[in-house]
C-alpha cells in the first residue's frame, strides 16, 4: 500500500499490506508500525526529478539556478532591482522550421539565477513581462543579460530537475565543489534510510526518456543546456537524460548497500541496481497501460523501461515489482479538496472486475499487487482489503492446490468451431487467415505452409520473420 495515512487510519489497518510506502515527514510511525509487525517492510519516498516548490522538502530556494530543467528562454535587457514588477525581455518567442512557441506565458513560473518570479502579463509590443517577485526562491536584483527561461511543471506544485548530463555544474556544499543535480541528490536520498527500520527507498518519477515532457499544459519547449537555443530534436537530450538517470541510480545503490531496497516507478530498466519497477495504473479502465497495452506492458517490447515480466526475473532481489491498479484512473488536482472519493460514500463497492484483473496479471509474475483509489491520494484515501487477499483472515496461501481434477461446470454442448479454417490443407482455407506486418517500419515475414503425411489436420503454417 503506498502512503496510507498513520495519523487518521488505524496502524493494525496498515500492516496487514506486504510492504508499505511512507513520507520521509512519517518517520515516527515507523517503529510503532514495526512493532505490531516485524517483518513489515517500510520504504520511505523519493523522487529522481521533482522537487516540491510548496513543501520545500529539498530547500529548494538554495537549489542552483543551473539545476533546475527550463524551457527555452532569453535574456533581461534591462537590469531589475529586487522590487521591480516590470521585466524587459530579448525575445518572447521562439521558432522552427514549423512552429512558434511562446518564450513565456501568463501562469508560467519562471527562473532567473536564484529568484523565481510568477508571470502575470505579457505585453508583446514592449516586450516585457509584468511579475509577482519572490515566488517559494527569495527576490534580488538581477542585471542586464541575465538568463530568463520558464521553469518546467509535471506534477503540480512541483519544478523537474535536469537530470541529464547536457546539465552545468554548480556548488551546493562547498566542501564537494561543483556538481550535477544527480550527484548531489544520490547523497541526499540515501540519507533517507539511514535509520535502520527503513528497509529501503522508493524513487517516484525515475522514468527514461523525459521529451515526452514536451507538449499539452507541461512545457512548449526544453532547453537541456540552458542556452536559450531550440533543439533541433530531443534524441541527444533523451540518452543523456538516460545515462543521468543510472548514474544517480548507481551512486545511489553504493551508498545505502546491496542490502537496502531501491524500488522505482515506471523505471528505466537498470534490473542490475533495482529490487523492482512499479506498474502504476495499469491496467487502465480499458485493459491498457500508460506506456502501451496490455500484452505489451506484460510481455513486451516496452522501450528503456521493459515488460512486467522482465521486471520480475531479471531484478534484484528481493524483488518488489508491482502491479498497482486503480479504482480510478482520473488524476484530480493536488489541490483539489472537493474530490469525491467514492471510498468515502457509505454505498462504496470496489470495482471487482478491474481489481481481478490486475492482481491475475500480478499473479502471472508472481509479483505484487496493490488496489488504491488513485493516484492522488493512494492509500490515505482507503485502505481496501479483499477476499482474494487472504479471505478475510484465512492467512496467506488459503487458496492452495485444487482439491481434485478439474471438470465441467454445467452441462453446455459445446458448438461448432468458430474460427474458419485452420487445417491449411487448400488455398481457400489458407485465404481465410491474414498476416499484418508494419511495412512502415520496413519489417518482413512471409507464410510458408508445411505439408505433412499424418491425417488431418495435415498440415500447419510456418511465419519465417526475415527483419524485425
């Protein structure tokens, strides 16, 4: 169960789940939850690329400007004093070869050096940007020619860090000098378990290939090195981004120990450093996954991230991939408090047939499995607990061996076969059988049907795949 709530739900609620997932603010209900259930393992939270700017969990007002991943942006063309509410600006835009994106909008946090500031207006015929100064990182002066570029939002209330290597180093801690956001973040998020109750860290957002960024309400640009210059493509961005992401995963791994679980969400495939890779709502309402369908996320080829099955042989163990499926796959603001939990209704009955059919593909895997209502909220918004899970107190392994052979249940004739053809044994039964394959991407398989001398069905189709 992740984040369930230790100060409103009760703590014997809690430790009924195999593992569960708490905010590092949690760390005092950790012993009390160890003490009702020894072998409970307890993960605490992390996050590869956002840091909160409501929270300031990361002291994020001290974070270097350079850390931070922006879109394109441009340079003040006058210097500002710390009160200043009008900035004037190079350029407000910026274009291809197809498109004009805008350098800045109104709602848009936006970074310069150690300040991020709100825009309220932009005025195109000035160019100038009107501003609320201070926001979470404090006001100063700025001079003329100083970078200024939005700051990129996935989750609200949240900035991504660049995590890649086409990021500038900077100085946090004066005694380790100049640094990447990785470096620096590895250290801290091993801190997280040093008390020796935490069993291990879960890293939320530790995805590959973060270009998909670009588009809808989340970024209109990236600009990886800060140079104010528009990518041709994001190719070269997505493989350092890529190779970031293990680097901050392997300092991470030698620094809490081979005997701390690091456990990721959607994560790249790095199986050699991970105790596993959360599948989170999946499936969706429709059988499908974010990343792709459902045979395709349980059997691959799932790109840079890998297939469920995958995850559950060829990680370290012990091995913590999950299934976690949700009774709603909407995503309600963070700041939402009119949400209407359906737990929370008196009438509430849990979508069964969604919950069986994510812990039947959990159980495909032998990996784990988790219900929550969704997203935002997780387990703080219900603790649910099904029959399949232990019937209601049997213990674990209730459901054992079948009892005797297996047999019909009613007594239905079965019907003709309804699939046409399938002997292969003429030309018109072979027509009634198609062959898709992606020309597109220049692949090529062709059928070659094999004769046999047995009776029928005589002969069986061979599909020779010559390029995938």
């Amino acid at each position: 169960m992740w984040w369930p709530d230790p100060e409103t739900q009760a703590l014997q609620d809690i430790v009924r789940y195999d593992y569960v997932m708490l905010f590092p603010y949690q760390e005092e209900f950790v012993e009390p939850l160890k003490a009702i259930k020894p072998d409970l393992v307890l993960l605490n939270s992390a996050n590869a690329c956002e840091v909160s700017c409501e929270w300031d969990e990361e002291d994020v007002h001290a974070l270097p400007a350079a850390w931070f991943l922006t879109q394109v942006g441009s340079e003040i063309t006058q210097g500002i004093s710390a009160t200043s509410t009008t900035i004037h600006v190079a350029s407000l835009s910026v274009s291809d070869e197809t498109t004009t994106h805008a350098l800045f909008v109104p709602g848009d946090t936006v970074l310069i050096e150690g300040e991020s500031v709100v825009v309220k207006k932009v005025n195109r015929k000035d160019r100038t940007l009107v501003v609320e100064r201070g926001f979470i990182r404090p006001a100063s002066a700025h001079a003329k020619g100083t970078r200024i570029a939005a700051h990129i939002t996935f989750w609200p209330g949240t900035w991504v860090m660049n995590l890649s290597n086409l990021s500038e180093k900077a100085t946090m801690d004066s005694t380790i000098g100049p640094e990447r956001w990785g470096d620096y973040h590895a250290r801290h998020d091993a801190k997280l378990v040093s008390n020796p109750h935490w069993d291990g860290l879960t890293i939320d957002r530790a995805d590959p290939n973060q270009s998909w960024l670009v588009g809808g309400s989340t970024a209109r640009t990236l600009d990886p090195d800060q140079s104010n210059t528009l990518p041709e493509n994001y190719d070269a961005f997505d493989a350092s981004w890529n190779q970031g992401l293990r680097a901050y995963e392997s300092q991470l791994r030698n620094a809490v120990g081979d005997d701390k679980i690091i456990y990721v969400n959607w994560g790249m495939n790095n199986h050699d450093l991970l105790n596993g890779n959360n599948f989170e709502g999946f499936p969706l309402a429709e059988g499908s996954s974010y990343r792709g369908g459902w045979s395709q996320t349980m059997f691959g080829p799932l790109a840079n991230i890998g297939s469920y099955l995958e995850w559950t042989t060829q990680s370290r163990t012990p091995n913590f991939t999950t299934i976690q499926t949700y009774e709603d796959d909407g995503v309600p603001p963070p700041d939402d408090i009119h949400y209407d939990n359906p737990f929370a209704k008196p009438d509430f009955v849990p979508h069964y047939q969604k919950m069986r059919f994510g812990l039947g593909s959990a159980l495909l895997g032998d990996g784990f499995f988790s219900y929550e209502i969704n997203t935002n909220g997780h387990g703080s918004l219900g603790l649910m607990w099904f029959d399949e899970y232990d019937n209601a107190g049997a213990g674990r392994g209730y459901l054992g061996q079948p009892l005797g052979p297996a047999f019909r249940v009613g007594d239905k004739v079965l019907g003709d076969d309804l699939i046409a053809g399938g002997d292969f044994n003429t030309q018109k039964d072979l027509e009634q059988w198609d062959l898709s394959v992606e020309e597109q991407n220049e692949a090529h398989a062709q059928v070659v049907v094999q004769h046999g001398n047995t009776p029928r069905p005589s002969s069986s189709v061979q599909i020779d795949i010559t390029k995938t």
